[in-house]
C-alpha cells in the first residue's frame, strides 16, 4: 500500500469539466493525475485532479489560462 501524503485535490463540479482540466494539464505539461474524491471531501463530481502541493500556483494559472473553473482546491492526504 502506499503510503499517504499531503497533496493538493482539485474538485469539480462535473465530470466534463474533470475531463477538460487532465486535457488541458497533458497540452501544458502540468503534473498530476485524475483520481477518485477522497471520502474526506464532498464533490459535485466523483473524479479530481491530484498534485503536489508546490505546484498550486502554476496548476491555478493554467486553469485562468484554460477557462477550467474548479469547484474548490483542498489540501488532503491522499
């Protein structure tokens, strides 16, 4: 099992709009991945995006620059 880390979790609204951010993440070389709401957090939508903390601030302008609007950003162990 791994083991859990402090991480960011962007939720969505829809699952359109989950698909749309890994999109945009792939054109813009942004890390990070699609996973499964944490049962911590409620979401409008089932999947979020995961990344590293330290990414936040580039994940946020890509997301301006994209036109993705997420539902909220949690700091969660995943």
């Amino acid at each position: 099992m791994r083991k859990k880390e402090l991480k960011l979790v962007i939720t969505f609204h829809t699952t359109a709009d989950a698909m749309a951010m890994e999109k945009a993440c792939k054109e813009y070389h942004v890390p990070g991945r699609i996973i499964p709401v944490p049962r911590a957090i409620s979401a409008g939508c089932g999947l979020a995006w995961c990344a590293e903390l330290s990414e936040k601030e580039e994940i946020a302008a890509m997301m301006r620059k994209a036109g993705i609007r997420e539902e909220e950003m949690h700091e969660c162990m995943v």
